[in-house]
C-alpha cells in the first residue's frame, strides 16, 4: 500500500506487477518484463514509483505517472529478499542544503550476500 493508501500493489508467478486502486477496486497499471515470476514490490515513500524483484535476480524501478520502466538493476546473483528505502524529508522551513535535502536511498538484500 502507498503512501496515501489509495494504491496497492501485487506481483505474481506470471511475471506482472499490478497497482490498484483501492477505494475503486480497479487496475491502473498492469507492469511486464520480468523473466520469471515477482515476489516483491514495494512503493516509494514520496515519489509516484514502485520497484519489482524478480525471479531473475533483476530488481526494476516503475514510474507510475507514465507508466515506463525508468530503471533496472542487475547486480544481484539470487532473488532479492527485501527492499527497503532510507528516507529524510528536510524539516518545515529549512533552507535546503546538502544536510537538508530529500535524500533517498534504496536498498536491497537477499542470500547472495550483495
């Protein structure tokens, strides 16, 4: 589930990944390209993208506004376990600096040790 709780997201054994919208119970966007089935997806904590790992080692970054896949990455050598985001949102009325700024990290684990 997103941020705002209006979307949830499912991956499948039939290599998709499918984002609803839960107050209306319909499909907004229906994601292919892994090889092999998707075990995981987890929504950004600000940002209208969702990330996929796969069967295939491969985790993909989707851009929910257009509807494309904007990043992949094929570093891991097994399935991905987990993904999570480090997230810092700068406080109400500071000036952004480097110390302040939105920065976001994702990382991910899984039993190849990478």
């Amino acid at each position: 589930i997103d941020s705002t709780s209006t979307l949830a997201a499912t991956c499948s054994s039939d290599s998709t990944v499918k984002v609803w919208d839960i107050k209306g119970g319909f499909c907004t966007h229906n994601f292919t390209g892994h090889q092999g089935g998707v075990g995981l997806v987890r929504f950004h904590p600000s940002r209208l993208v969702l990330l996929s790992a796969g069967d295939d080692f491969t985790l993909k970054m989707w851009d929910l506004k257009t509807s494309k896949l904007i990043a992949q990455f094929k570093d891991h050598l097994s399935t991905i376990a987990d993904i999570s985001f480090l997230y810092k949102r700068p406080k109400k009325g500071d000036t952004e600096t480097p110390e302040t700024a939105i920065t976001d990290l994702c990382v991910t684990a899984g039993r190849d040790k990478v």
